[in-house]
C-alpha cells in the first residue's frame, strides 16, 4: 500500500497596497475636508448676510489679492507684514529657546537649583503674555525690543520644563555604565545624558515656537504696523473682519509650515526616537 504525502495548502499572499495610494488617499480625505468646511463655511455666510459678522470666503479672497498688490494693507503688502512678524518670531524663539535649554539642563542636573527655580518657571508659564507685555513697553518703549523680550520669555518656559524633565529622568543604569566605563560627568551628560533627553527637548521646542508664534499678535499689539498681528489688530478697529479672516489663515497656514519643518528636522537628526 502506497501512502502519498499531501502537500500542505499555500495560502493566497495578497499584496501590500502601495505606499503612494496611502498617501494619495490621506490627500484627497484632507482635500475633502478643507471642500466641505468652504461650503459651509459659504452657507452660514449666506445665512446671516453680515459680512461684518462672518465675512464669505469671496471676500476674504478679494482682500488676499487686495493685499498681495498695489498698496497692499496700510502701506505694506501681505508678505511684508507676514515676513516682519516671522522674523520677530525667529528671534524671539531662538532666544527662548536657548534660554530654555540652559536652564532645564542646569534644572535637571543640579536638585537644588531645580527647586528653586522650578516654581518660578511655572508661575511665568501660566501668565499670559498681555499680563507682562505692559510691564516691558514701560521698561523698553515701544519699538521692537518689547515684542522680542515678549516672545523670548512666551518660548522659554515648555524648553525648560521638557529639559529639565527629560534630563532628570535619565536612565540610571546607562549613566552608572557610562562611569563605570570611565566616562566623567560632562562625558556622561554628553554621550548619554543628552542624546537620551533630545526626543522630549524637540518636542519642548516645538511647543515653544507654537508658543511665540500664538503671542505674536499680543506682541504687535502696539506698534506693530508691518506685522500679521499689527495688521489683525488694525483691522478690528475698523471692523475689517475680511482682513482679520486673512491675517489668521496667513498666520495658521504658515504656522503649519513651520511646524512641519520642525517634525521634518526632528525626523532626520532624531533618528532613534522611540526606540529608547
């Protein structure tokens, strides 16, 4: 008798859908999603037919083309006043930040100066930037160096807390091998320490530029004619609520660059994150 040994069923491998059509489906949801919101966007503008109240996407498109040409808005076209604010925003971070970052090292590694200062860091955190905007105009007039120190100290506190967090919760194990190794305390700090902390600390950064970049019209609040903030402030005074509409989506829509550069940095000099 002849026994044959049965060939054991191969399952049907489907293939893994592409890449490119993940990425073509997420484009056409938020494509879908930014069509809807104009038409209703489009409906309640009809709806109330009060432009003052909720101008239409026409008219927020009009005053787009308005300021991007001839005079644009008091004297300064759109990009003017949006590349006069980024720039405030580009100095004030990168003060804050820089800032931030030393005191949340030095919080994280030395206990005592980290209780002194940690209520410190908090109570300026939970102020609003107009509560000490007024204080710095008194100090400093009302050119640029108030709105600078307004969005040096709006950045400063998330990159200290998320320092002094990430650098006090390193690996006890990693760093007692790093000087059993040998290693000194700048060496363990910056070959373990450090590298360990960076995921928390970009993320500190990114908070702290969100951060600036929302103070940016309590920084242009006086004075501040170019700028984003300077123009949104002007033209609610005169119930330009077109121009107002404009000056956010100019505002947001470059946050949202700024912000995808950032993960885009992290990304490349980050490599390890999640894998800790």
């Amino acid at each position: 008798m002849t026994v044959t040994a049965e060939r054991p069923a191969t399952k049907a491998v489907t293939p893994a859908p592409a890449r490119g059509s993940g990425r073509r489906r997420r484009l056409a949801l938020r494509l879908g999603s930014i069509a809807v919101l104009l038409v209703l966007w489009q409906a309640v503008a009809a709806f109330m037919n009060n432009p003052t109240f909720i101008p239409s996407p026409g008219a927020v498109w009009e005053q787009l083309l308005k300021t991007s040409r001839g005079d644009g808005y008091s004297g300064h076209l759109l990009h003017e006043h949006l590349g006069v604010s980024l720039r405030r925003i580009l100095i004030g971070s990168l003060i804050g930040v820089a800032a931030g970052l030393l005191v949340g090292l030095v919080m994280g590694t030395v206990t005592w100066i980290r209780v002194v200062t940690e209520p410190v860091i908090t109570f300026v955190r939970a102020l609003p930037p107009l509560a000490y905007f007024s204080l710095f105009i008194i100090w400093f007039g009302i050119d640029e160096t108030p709105k600078l120190w307004l969005l040096s100290i709006a950045a400063l506190p998330p990159v200290a807390v998320a320092t002094a967090s990430a650098v006090h919760g390193a690996p006890n194990t990693l760093v007692e091998a790093a000087r059993a190794l040998g290693a000194g305390r700048w060496e363990v700090t910056r070959d373990v320490v450090i590298p360990h902390a960076l995921p928390e600390i970009f993320t500190g950064i990114r908070l702290a530029v969100g951060i600036a970049y929302s103070s940016v019209v309590a920084a242009e609040t006086i004075n501040g004619v170019p700028g984003i903030g300077g123009m949104v402030r002007d033209a609610q005074r005169y119930s330009q609520t077109d121009v107002v509409v404009l000056g956010l989506f100019a505002i947001g829509i470059s946050g949202l660059l700024i912000d995808a550069a950032l993960r885009a940095a992290e990304t490349r000099l980050i490599p390890w994150r999640g894998y800790l």
